[in-house]
C-alpha cells in the first residue's frame, strides 16, 4: 500500500467520505493508519492513546443503534433547516446514508484516551481532548493519501455508559471519535472552503486581513492599509 501521496494532496483533496462499499479492508492497512496517527503531537507526550478496531458484526449494529438514536432526532431538525438549501441538503442526505449503513462499515475505529478530565473546567477539557484528535487528524490524512473513505463522528459518544458496555471499556477510558472506514462509493476532490482571510484576525479579532494581501505579503510588513 502506497502512502507516498504529497501531504498537500491529501489536505486539498480531503474530505467526509460516508457513503462506503462493502469491501474489506485488511488488518495490516487499518494498523499502518493507526500507526501514522500515533505520530502526531500528545499533551505531555503522555502518548494515552487506546484505538479499537471493531470488525464483529454484533458490536458494529450496537454502535449502529447508539447513532440512529440520536441521529432520527437530529435528522428531523436538520431537514427543517436545510429545506432551502440543496448544498447542505445533499450533505445532510449522506449523513442519512451512514445512519442507515452504519454496520455495513468493514472497520469502524474508535479512538479513545486513558485518564479524566474535569468537565466543567474548560483547561481540563481542551487539554485532554487535544490529545486525541491530532492522531484522528493523522489517521484521517492517512486513509485520504490510500483512497480509503472514512470521517469523524461523535454521535454515537451520546452514552458513554453504553459506548464503555459495548467495547468493554474500563471507567478511565473515554472514547473520543468514531470513524467508520472502507472504501469509498463516492469520491475524494477539491473542498469548497471559506477564503481564509474571512477566518483569519491578527492580534485581536475583527482586525481582518486583506485578501490580496494573502497572496505573499508579510503580515508583520502590511501596515494599516493591509488591514481592513
């Protein structure tokens, strides 16, 4: 398996595949991406990763259940609100597609973290939970550079008490992210984006810069006429 793709490919090209094919996906490819997650960043280089591989039939429907839950509710919401517009209609039609497919998915990975956090302190939340997602990040931009399809969600997190019954999880384990893998029905290709000068402020928010001035200037040289 190739992962030789430029990094820039992967991150231009990438995207939410949930519509997946049937197809197995071996055990050697899943823990390459696994592995290549394991590369990234972890708070105090703790290094508290725990990643299941469920490839059960039974545990992939229980999962399923956890996420149509919460997702028929959701769906009911999301109709309402994208009934003019098609764009995210469509996207919210492949969220549907994965709710209704869940446990065809060949792997679904659960990413998880060792330890607590203190729910209502915000330090303690973004501290732990920055731990994890640079390797989902990792595995994401793996899968992507392969032509694996795969996305993040969280819906079926909704019970932890449920999650932890199902993968067996000890109390100080939290999963974190689901993604379900395989390969894709649909396709990879460009994103359509917000022009970063519309999420980007220098120094304090507001102080947007210039879009022209993205194309190479120096920010620290643009003065005020840069800014606006």
């Amino acid at each position: 398996m190739d992962f030789g793709m430029p990094l820039s490919e992967a991150m231009d090209t990438q995207r939410a595949i949930r519509r997946l094919k049937v197809d197995p996906v071996d055990d050697e490819v899943v823990l390459r991406l696994i592995d290549l997650g394991l590369k990234a960043p972890t708070g105090s280089n703790a290094q508290s990763w725990e990643f299941i591989v469920v490839r059960d039939p039974k545990i992939k429907k229980e999962l399923a259940c956890l996420n149509w839950q919460v997702w028929r509710l959701y769906a009911r919401i999301g109709r309402w609100a994208t009934r003019h517009d098609p764009k995210r209609r469509r996207m919210l039609g492949a969220v549907q597609w994965q709710a209704d497919h869940f446990h065809e998915a060949p792997v679904i990975v659960v990413a998880c973290l060792k330890g607590t956090y203190i729910p209502f302190l915000h330090i303690s939340t973004a501290t732990y939970f920055g731990s994890i997602f640079p390797a989902v990040q990792n595995l994401l931009l793996a899968a992507r550079a392969v032509n694996l399809g795969a996305t993040l969600t969280t819906i079926p997190l909704w019970n932890l008490i449920a999650m932890r019954r199902i993968l067996g999880l000890p109390w100080n384990i939290t999963p974190c992210a689901v993604i379900p893998l395989g390969w894709p029905l649909g396709r990879y290709g460009p994103t359509t984006r917000k022009p970063v000068h519309e999420v980007v402020s220098f120094d304090r928010f507001g102080n947007r810069p210039a879009a022209q001035q993205l194309d190479g200037a120096d920010p620290a040289s643009c003065g005020e006429s840069g800014l606006r």
